[in-house]
C-alpha cells in the first residue's frame, strides 16, 4: 500500500476565480492565503490539506488532490473522492471539467487515464476486469444514468455487508476512451437546471463507480478494489437562485441530504453512525 500519509482521509479546498456575472456586480475577491492550507475568509482562518489557489491548473488539482488513490485500488483497496460547495461553485469543473481538451479535463477523466497507464506498465502475468456504473441519487431515489427506465433502484448488502446498488446497469470497458464513452453518455441523462446562479445546475448526486478486479494468473491471488467518484449536487440559497415550483422541491431536497451528509461525515469520525440515507450508505467503504 501507499505511504499511509498519503492514503488517509484529505480535505482540500478549491478557490474558483470570480464569474462574469460577479465581476459586472462589483463583487470583491475577499479571499486570503496566507500560506499552504489556510485560508481567512471575512477574518475567519479556515486549515485544510491544502487550499488550491484561482489560477491553480486541472492538472496540479489532481496530482494533489486524487492521483494517489489510484495506487491503492489496483492493489485492492476501495476509495471515494468528492466535490462538495454551494452551487456554481465549480465542482462539476472539478470532477469532469472539458473532456475532450486535455488541460481542462477534471479528476474522473484523469484518474480513468492514470488506471490504465498503470495497467499497461504492470506485469504481464496480471490479468484486469474493469467494470463501471454511473447513476445518480435524484429527490433520494437511485436512478440508473445508463439506463433511464431504471429510476428507483435500491441498496442491498451482499454477504460481506458491503453495500452496492441492485439492477444498476455495470458496463465492462478496456480502454479510456470507452469510458469516456460511458460517462458522455450518463451526462446527457442528469438532471440539471437553470438557476439565477448556475445556468447548468446538477440537481442531483452523481456517482461513477469504477470497479476493478485483478487475477495473477502464475499465483491465482485475486484483489478487487472500488473507487466512488461523487458530484455532489450544490447547497443552495433560495433567494438567490430563485428557484421555483420542482426546482424548488429539488433545492429543499440537495439542502436536506447536504447537512445529512456532515452528519455522517462527524458520525463516522467519531465510529458510531447509522446511515439513513442511500449516498451516506457508501461512505461505509
């Protein structure tokens, strides 16, 4: 395994630059850095792992944020990585970014990348099933984004108690651009919305799970790791996105599951949880 430093739980935080439409309103960048991990907001010092500056690249954000789990999950071990913040915070920007231009593709391309570049480099002898799913958790129900006539799948526990997702379509792939195919095609089945903040609103969680299995075919040791990819839908302000009739309805909704969410979070720091909620449930692994 990895050194344990770098396998622990991290938080990090990410910066976003202003947008056109702050920047016509006048807005000021109150943001302060005053050295690696901490940020003061309205003379409040907040410490992180690291604090990822406005200018910073894609790249530099995977390399510190998300590049060592890879090692782990090829040699067996599961790991999740998520984007959290209010809405249009930038953290689909983080998690997917630009497919299709390299210098503004975000961590789940990358990571897809860094896989298999480490795949090709590995033994011969290591044989490698890579299997993915994609759905999403939208008003608290499991939709398939794979397959839309799946739209209230649920969690079981298989005879490990490790949770997975019953009927959740799982795609096996051999390369990166077959992924990349996959997860073109769960985006165009998200829901997302208009609001005055974010003209292209995750209203939902989503979550790419890759799954990867690894047989040596000399000593026949089996590994198997899972890696949870998670967009989270943004907390929102009503007032400020003006949100209406089901947009609304989806706002009360993210807003109720994000402060679940921090209650799971402190929960399992302290051992003790029951999870209530079907995208807390994965935070088990």
């Amino acid at each position: 395994m990895a050194d344990p430093a770098e396998c622990s739980i991290k938080v990090v935080c990410r910066v976003r630059p202003m947008n056109d439409s702050e920047l016509k309103s006048g807005s000021k960048f109150i943001a302060k850095f005053p050295k690696d991990g901490e940020l003061i907001l309205g003379g409040k010092n907040y410490v992180y792992d690291h604090v990822f500056k406005p200018n910073v690249t894609q790249q530099e954000v995977y390399e510190k944020a998300a590049s060592a789990i890879v090692k782990d999950v090829l040699e067996g071990y599961n790991g999740t990585i998520f984007a959290y913040g209010q809405t249009s915070s930038g953290k689909t920007h983080t998690m997917e970014g630009v497919i299709s231009e390299p210098n503004l593709m975000g961590i789940i391309p990358r990571i897809v990348q860094d896989i298999f570049n480490h795949i090709y480099a590995l033994d011969e002898n290591l044989e490698f099933h890579i299997k993915v799913s994609y759905f999403e958790i939208y008003l608290d129900r499991i939709k398939d984004l794979l397959d839309v006539s799946k739209t209230n799948l649920s969690v079981h526990e298989d005879k490990n108690r490790v949770p997975y997702v019953k009927g959740v379509t799982e795609r096996f792939v051999s390369s990166p651009d077959e992924v990349m195919e996959v997860i073109d095609e769960g985006k165009s089945n998200r829901h997302i919305a208009v609001t005055n903040m974010n003209e292209h609103s995750s209203r939902s969680h989503s979550i790419f799970l890759i799954n990867v299995k690894q047989e040596n075919l000399e000593t026949q040791q089996k590994l198997s790791g899972k890696l949870y990819l998670v967009d989270l839908a943004g907390s929102e302000k009503v007032s400020k996105t003006g949100a209406e009739g089901a947009v609304l309805e989806e706002a009360k909704n993210i807003n109720k599951s994000l402060s679940a969410l921090g209650n799971v979070i402190s929960s399992l720091a302290d051992g003790k949880v029951s999870f209530i909620s079907s995208l807390y449930y994965f935070l088990q692994q």
